[in-house]
C-alpha cells in the first residue's frame, strides 16, 4: 500500500480518517506529534497553520508516496493556496472529510482542492465509512498492478 501523508488544519479529520483507514475504532485525541505509522503518516494541524513548522511537512513529504490535502466538507474557507502541490515533487490527492455533516458543501471544498493543484480528489466520511473504500483502493492500486503483472 502507498504511504500516505495526510496535511490539513487542526480539526479537519486527519486522525479519525487515519483510525479509519487502519480499520481502528474511532475514538477522539488529540494529535500532538508527527504520527509516523506503518502506510500513514497523519500531523498535527498546527503543523499546518504555522509558517515556522511548515519546511517540516515537507521533509516528512519525502517519506510519503501520495500527500493528502484534508479538508473537512463544512470547512469556510480553504486554508491551501492556489497550485500549492506544484512544490510537493509527490503525487497530491485531496480529500474532503465530514462528508455526512449536515452543514456539509462537498462541491465547494472540490473546487477549493482542485484549484490548489489536486488532480484526485476523494470525499469521505470516517464515521459512515461513505469513499474510505475507494481512497484504500486507490492507495492499493500499485499492489494491484503488480499482482496481475506477476499472474
């Protein structure tokens, strides 16, 4: 399975997707640290939001395979700047969490994940488990390829 890097504010979802992902219950905490786990590496939102740590996300980026862009579907405005994944020398996926959320615009955070450079863009919900199969899917799909290659 791809490594994946899950980037987004704090509160946009990357933990709960993260318990998602891994098949984990879904239990609140906090992320305080960089989580470097065995096909994920989920960080803190502050992370993020401060200049000052941001060189540190990319470091961490060259231990990914694909870097996933998080926003939560209520989020108000995006936090991603327009063709930021023009400086990820990764594949850059966005996804779009809290899709089951009442207040929820899927549409509108797209677009905010499209102009910021994101090619694939994969709305979920950790709690439903509404796309969690399409994204582990996408993230096999190298193993995939291989597999039918080998047959």
């Amino acid at each position: 399975m791809k490594k994946l890097m899950l980037f987004g504010r704090v509160g946009a979802g990357k933990t709960t997707l993260t318990q998602a992902l891994r098949g984990e219950e879904i239990k609140y905490f906090k992320t305080q640290y960089v989580n470097y786990l065995d096909t994920i590496i989920d960080t803190p939102g502050e992370y993020t939001e401060r200049r000052e740590t941001g060189g540190a996300l990319a470091l961490y980026a060259y231990e990914a395979d694909v870097v996933g862009l998080v926003l939560s579907a209520n989020e108000p405005y995006s936090i991603f700047s327009p063709c930021l994944t023009s400086m990820v020398n990764r594949e850059c996926i966005g996804i779009i969490t809290g899709i089951d959320k009442q207040d929820a615009n899927v549409e509108r955070v797209a677009r905010w994940l499209t102009l910021a450079g994101c090619k694939k863009i994969f709305p979920v919900s950790a709690i439903t488990g509404e796309g969690v199969k399409e994204l582990v899917d996408f993230l096999k799909e190298d193993e995939k390829e291989k597999n039918s290659e080998q047959n």
